[in-house]
C-alpha cells in the first residue's frame, strides 16, 4: 500500500460508528470523509413514526441521496411531497430545499449519501451534545450546530400524519 493509499472498508450488518439520537433516530456512519478522501459519506439511518424528521432546509454545496430500506418516508424536495417505499430513490441537487418524516405505523430504514463528504459530521455533533446534555436537543440548540455542516434551514419540520389504524 502507497503513503496515500486508503483501506478498503468492509461492514457487516449493524457495524459502523453510532451517531444515534436521544429521540430514537438511530444513525450508524458506514464511510465518512477520513475513508473516502473527502468524496462520500454513507450513513444508514432509522427513523420512528410519530417523531418529526428535520426543518426543511438544504445543503448549499454538497448532493444528498435517499435509499429507503424499510418502511415508507415521505420526502418533501423543492415543495413537492413524495412517498418512497422500499427500493425508492431520491436525489437532491446540491442548493435544493428538502425534508422527510416516516409515513405510516413502521419505522423508515434508509440510507443517506452526502457528496462531497463532510455532512456527516454534523451526527458526531449532535450525538455529543446530546450526550452532555442528557436528553434531546431542540431546534435552538440544533440550527447552530448544523450551520457548521453546509445545512441551511429553510422551513419547520415537514407535519408527522398519524395514519388510521
């Protein structure tokens, strides 16, 4: 191996550096900017019903990429709400606004891809200030952090839908 050659990553099922949230958002980093040269970080995420998903906002210089796993999540991208099932796939262009919450009874498991790299960071962030703080952040608390990680807010979180049944 070169002087600047990086290892190959290889994960198994649940392994990867836990950023998870207080409030049940469990996020587990597979790749970030130190393992790809600063060109892609992929996180595996999963997100509760009933539990708000982020304001609407966007990323000024980096493209974000949704893969759901499991479950439904409703993806608002430029004002326009999609519901993505298992197998769906969402691209956000660098600069476009974007938000998502769980639809339905089941949690949501996805995977997020940011590139360039970076974004990623904002979970370690979080995941310590949480810690120090021993409970949720709100949306104060949350904005400053984020505004670190090319995150702008644009909007509230999107409305959680509590489905019938």
């Amino acid at each position: 191996m070169t002087a600047d050659a990086r290892p190959a990553i290889v994960l198994g099922a649940g392994e990867g550096i836990d950023a998870s949230r207080q409030n049940g958002r469990d996020i587990s980093l597979k790749a970030t900017a130190s393992h790809s040269a600063g060109q892609i970080a992929v996180h595996e995420a999963a997100h509760p019903p009933g539990v708000p998903g982020p304001p609407v906002h966007r990323h000024p210089n980096s493209e974000e990429v949704f893969y759901v796993l499991e479950g439904h999540l409703r993806v608002q991208v430029d004002g326009t709400d999609h519901t993505v099932a298992p197998g769906g796939f969402v691209l956000v262009p660098a600069g476009m606004s974007h938000g998502f919450v769980t639809e339905g009874h089941e949690p949501a498991r996805f995977l997020v891809v940011h590139s360039p790299a970076g974004f990623e960071q904002f979970f370690v962030a979080v995941a310590e200030a949480e810690a120090a703080n021993g409970g949720e952040l709100g949306p104060a608390d949350l904005g400053p952090i984020a505004s670190r990680f090319d995150w702008e807010a644009v909007g509230p979180p999107m409305p959680v839908r509590t489905p019938p049944g």
